[in-house]
C-alpha cells in the first residue's frame, strides 16, 4: 500500500503539532531563496547583457525560460509526487534547484545561460509545490496555522525587496556571484530542512493526488492570488525605475526605498496572526486587503513625482500583500489532503501568472496601467467576499 493510499488514515500529531515554527522558517526560507532568484534578475540584465552579448534582449532571455520551464513543469511535478511525500521530495528538489543556479554562475554562453534559466525554472517549480504542501502539512492541525501562514508570508515576500538590497553590491563584482549566492543558500535550506524535519519525517500524512478543485472558492482564491501578485510586481517594478532613472538612486538606495512596503506587510501580517479565523473575520480583513491594494495603485498612479510620495504611496500596498497571502493562501491549500498536491501547484501558478500581469503593465509605462490593476483589486474584493461566504 503507497503512502497515498495511507491519506485518510494518517493525521498530522505529535511532533508537527507540538512546534511548527521551526518547520515553517525553512520553508519560508527555502521560498525566499527562490524569489530572490526571480526578483534579482531585473538588476543582473545590463551586466549579462554586456558580457554575454545580448543587447537589449538580456531581459527576455533571462526571466522567459524560467517563466515558461516553471508553469509547463507544474503538471508533471503533481503527477510525480502522487506517491512520494513532498517532505522527503523537497530536499532533492532544493539541492536541485542549487544545481541549476550553480549552472547559471558557469554558463560561457547565451544558449547555456538559457537552458540554465529554463532548469532553475522546473527545478523552483518542483520546490515550490513542495514546500507549499509541506506548508499546508506541517500546520494542517496546528491551532497556531494563521500565525505560521503570517510567518512564512513575511518572511519569503520579503525575498522580493532582499533581492534589491543584496543583489545590487554583488553585482557590482560579478552578476556570477548572484547565482553562485542563490546556490549557496539552496543548498543551506537543504540541510535546514534535513534538521527541521528529522524528528517528523515518519510522522507524515499521505496526499493524494485529484483533479484540481474548483468548489468552495478555489477559482475565487486563485484570482486573488493572481491581483495581489500583480500589484505587488507592478509596484515594485515601477517604484524601482522610478527611483534610479529619474530619481538618480542606486540599486541599494532603491532597495532600501522598498523598507516601508515590508515594514507594512509584516504589519499586515501580524494583523492576520492577531485577528479572527472566523469566516466573517477573514472576510472582513480580505476586503480591508485588497481595499488597501486599490488604495495603493492609486495614490501610485496619482502621486506627485517626488521620491518621497512614491514610497510613501507603496505602504497601503504592503500592508495589503500582508494581509491577502497568508490568509488566501491558507485558505487555498485548506481542504481535503488529496487535493493539497493540485492546490499548491495551481497557487503557484496563479503566483507566476500575476507576477507576469504586473511585470507586462508596468512595461507599459503608463498610470493607466495601474488604474485597471486598481480596477482587477476591485474585482478581486468582489469575488473574494462571494468565495468566504461560500466557504
């Protein structure tokens, strides 16, 4: 008999139960890891692009393959893990991802960097959906699971902004050692979950693979995810242009600028960990979420060109990511343990098609822009207030 066949005989007790903190860091860790991987790639462009060559498509090359490697990877990452438990899988999958940032750092040419890219992209897929359901395990009957989700939300957005302050001065030597940095911590979040995990790694519930659910708000939790992500790499990317082509800022000064943003979703974030689980008051702070998000789009799209004004109008921003992640997350990945496989690939594919929306509408270069992302927030707190009345 599989582990899969175990799923609704097993139940997560005992030590998962007893202390989830540890557990729930190293894969907010391991995540973290992975979004500074995807985020520094924006400030690593004109160096690549000036050693290998590539001119103004350095950019393309660079997140394309990881984009298109990562959503094809996620179909066959749920069929592979159907029987093996995503806990046990994570380890290969984050040394693999290790590997494949490793290969980055030692590409000699564009083709090479592209087929590295093209594997950082599967091999993150695999590790995303296993650290997601590992997420969901580890804290599926933990009576602290809103504040672990509120953890591991702050600690691996915050991966976003990191990636702007530490990628920058490495840049400066070498763009080679952002790969060789990203390597290094893949590889330390390996062993960080080899040790969190040890003492539970036979205590584990079965997942079963399903088709992917579209009752009880999963469509609904799915939207969300891909507003908010939309808002947040829109944001992000227009602020940071913002500040070092026409504010003149470095790299590291823009970085810095993002502090209030994550000051603001670690508030949201304990907000979330503080407030009700009930379903009026989940939805009651989602409207406030995504009310804060519509909020923040506009006072970007109206604010005056000063620097100041633009940071300050990223706050209601962060505090709404803060609030939104981990609780549409939690919700998302909530329900029966064989569909926990299919929910976390398609959170993380509804993560990568946001982050797409808002790296194509802050392109566009254009406040218009960010009216319509206000517009999809509004759509979003519509559909969120049906999905937790459903749920």
């Amino acid at each position: 008999m599989s582990w899969t066949d175990r799923a609704d005989e097993v139940s997560v007790t005992g030590a998962y139960r007893q202390s989830t903190l540890p557990v729930v860091f190293v894969l907010a860790a391991v995540q973290f890891t992975i979004i500074v991987d995807e985020t520094a790639i924006a400030l690593l462009a004109p160096s690549v692009a000036r050693d290998l060559d590539l001119g103004d498509q350095a950019r393309h090359l660079l997140v394309t393959p990881f984009a298109a490697a990562f959503v094809v990877m996620l179909p066959g990452t749920v069929v592979a893990l159907r029987r093996v438990d995503p806990r046990r899988a994570l380890p290969w999958a984050a040394s693999a991802f290790a590997v494949s940032a490793a290969a980055g750092a030692l590409t000699p040419t564009a083709a090479s960097l592209i087929a590295a890219r093209a594997m950082q992209g599967a091999t993150a897929a695999v590790t995303t959906t296993c650290v997601l359901a590992a997420l969901h395990l580890a804290t599926a009957n933990a009576s602290t699971r809103a504040r672990d989700f509120a953890v591991f939300s702050t600690v691996s957005g915050a991966g976003a902004i990191a990636a702007l302050v530490v990628a920058a001065p490495l840049a400066t030597v070498s763009w080679r050692w952002c790969f060789w940095a990203v390597g290094v911590a893949a590889t330390v979040c390996t062993i960080g979950w080899l040790v969190a995990s040890q003492p539970r790694a036979d205590r584990g519930v079965g997942l079963r693979s399903a088709r992917l659910s579209t009752t009880n708000g999963g469509l609904f939790g799915y939207a969300a995810i891909v507003a908010a992500n939309a808002i947040l790499a829109a944001s992000v990317i227009t602020v940071s242009f913002a500040l070092q082509q026409d504010h003149g800022w470095t790299p590291v000064a823009a970085g810095l600028g993002f502090l209030p943003l994550n000051a603001a979703a670690a508030a949201g974030a304990i907000t979330v960990a503080r407030g009700s689980s009930t379903p009026p008051g989940v939805r009651r702070l989602l409207v406030c979420a995504f009310a804060a998000l519509a909020v923040g789009c506009a006072a970007l799209a109206g604010a005056p060109g000063t620097s100041t004004a633009i940071i300050v109008a990223t706050v209601p921003i962060g505090f709404g990511v803060g609030v939104a992640f981990p609780l549409v997350n939690g919700h998302i990945l909530a329900g029966r343990g064989d569909e926990t496989l299919n929910r976390a690939a398609g959170l993380g594919m509804a993560q990568q098609i946001g982050l797409g929306i808002g790296a194509l509408a802050a392109a566009a270069h254009s406040d218009l822009t960010l009216v319509i992302l206000a517009g999809m927030v509004a759509a979003a707190v519509a559909t969120t207030v049906v999905w937790t009345r459903r749920r």
